[in-house]
C-alpha cells in the first residue's frame, strides 16, 4: 500500500495558524492530509503535527485560532534583549550552509540567551496538550543539541514526556529557553532545517508546508534553500514531494513578526484560501499515495 507523509516546518504562532489554516482548505477540498501516515513536526509544526494525532479536529484547531489572543506568548517573549536577538538571528541569516558546528554555535547562544525560565516554557506546553501522552500515530519531532549541534529526533519511544518534546522543537534560540532531556539541553529543530523534510524519505509522496522561506529577508532565504533541496532529493529517490510557501496574501497576513499571535485569525483564513487552491494541484499525488 501506497505511504504518504506530511511535513509541518516551523514558523512562529503565525506559522500554526497558517498551517491549521492551509490544512483545512485542503480538507474542504477533499484532501485529507492530516490522515497522513508519518507527520513530521518542527518548531510551529510540532504543535500542529502534535494536535492532530491526538485527534483535534481542524474545526476545532481553526476555533482556537479565532479565539482572542491571551496574551501568553507575549508575556513568555517579555523578558529577551532584542540586540542579542537581532545579533544571533543576523548571524543565523548569514549562514550559507548549515553545519552541526555552526548549529552548535547558535545553541551556545541559545544557552546564553535572556529568557523566561525552562519551567514556565515547558508548562506552557503541557498546559496546551493537556499533558497528554504521546500518541499511536507515527509522529517524529525534531530538536537540536545546543552543546553538539547534534540533530536529535523525537517518537514516542524517545522516553522523553510528549510537552516537553514540543517545547524544545518550539525553543527558539533568543527568544525562548533550551530545555532539557535526560541532562540535555535543546534548542529548536528549525536551526537543522525549517522543515527537515528529509525524514520522510522512503514514503510514495510528502507535503511539504514552509511557513519560513518565501521572503528575501533574514532567515528566509536559507530556510527556503533548504527546503528547497530537501524536496529535490526526495523527488529525486521517488517520493512525490510537493514544496508549498506562504503566498502572497498569506505574507501580508503575517505581517512583519511571525510570533504577533494578535493576526492568528486572518492568518488563518488566508491559509484556508490557499489550501482550497492548492488542492487540485496536490489531488493526484495524494490520492495515489492515500489509495
């Protein structure tokens, strides 16, 4: 039988509404992507990969994005140094290829970042999930070693608690603290690669949603390169892999700051209109892989 695997990458709490957002259009369309056999989940894509296969529905995950912002992620981001911030992502944009000594480098300065503490990060997420456990769906997560630059990958027999796996695949370096595993710590799985793509090599076909990648500012255009790549070289050992990015009216959804959780609603629904185009464009290969 045909496996098919959907890719969620990272992208701020504007990054998740899109995401949720581009889900349902396909839905409404016909495409169940989130039926997928393997979602991989990194940074933003780890909180939406990570509610599906507990079951939310998107209805109810598009509900929770037209709810009021409570304000929680401002007040988790109230403590940074903006300089050290502009400072480590300069440095991050800059970098031409991404190796394990310079994700090593940018976890040194996630480990020295000013941020609100592990315990508050991390309860902010088993709040979310509920505590929940982690589910019988294939679900892999991805983090990074701060110290090594070692790429680390998390399922449920990870022996590690489901809201703490989300919390360091969501940690993003500046602005959120590193969080510890088995004496550990770990940075966010965007710092390997927006999307990691590469880990649904094997499947017939792969959705790829990038929320970071089509712009031609800061980490866009080596989130994008990577992307990029990593669609090419699933395409090129047989996998069907379909690459999508925020379109335009999706980039004027978002605005400037992708962590403004006050725009998750027209963020959303910008997402919705762009998976309702996309999915006749997806319908074939999906289909087939589904079959």
């Amino acid at each position: 039988m045909a496996r098919n695997a959907l890719v969620l990458g990272g992208g701020g709490a504007l990054g998740i509404s899109w995401e949720i957002g581009l889900l349902a259009g396909l839905t409404d369309e016909g495409i169940d992507v989130a039926g997928a056999d393997l979602i991989v989940g990194t940074s933003a894509g780890s909180v939406v990969g990570t509610q599906i296969v507990l079951g939310k529905t998107l209805s109810e995950l598009i509900a929770q994005q037209m709810e009021p912002d409570d304000g929680r992620i401002g007040t988790l981001m109230a403590g940074i140094d903006p300089s050290s911030v502009l400072q480590l992502f300069m440095r991050w944009a800059g970098v031409k290829e991404m190796t394990q000594e310079t994700r090593a480098e940018i976890g040194a300065a996630a480990l020295a970042a000013q941020t609100v503490s592990e315990d508050e990060w991390v309860a902010y997420f088993e709040d979310h999930l509920e505590d929940a456990a982690w589910p019988d769906r294939p679900l892999l997560l991805t983090a990074v070693d701060c110290e090594s630059g070692a790429f680390q990958t998390w399922d449920r027999d990870s022996g590690v608690l489901l809201g703490r796996a989300v919390a360091s695949s969501c940690a993003v370096p500046g602005l959120f603290p590193a969080v510890t595993v088995n004496g550990r710590r770990y940075t966010d799985g965007g710092v390997r690669s927006g999307t990691n793509a590469d880990l649904a090599s094997g499947y017939d076909s792969a959705l790829i949603v990038a929320p970071i990648g089509a712009r031609s500012d800061g980490i866009d255009p080596l989130l994008g390169r990577q992307a990029r790549t990593e669609a090419e070289e699933l395409n090129t050992s047989g996998t069907v892999a379909e690459l999508v990015f925020p379109d335009a009216p999706t980039l004027e959804a978002i605005g400037i700051n992708r962590m403004d959780a006050s725009r998750r609603g027209v963020t959303t629904h910008a997402g919705i209109a762009q998976g309702r185009a996309l999915a006749s464009r997806l319908a074939e290969t999906w289909a087939k892989a589904a079959a």
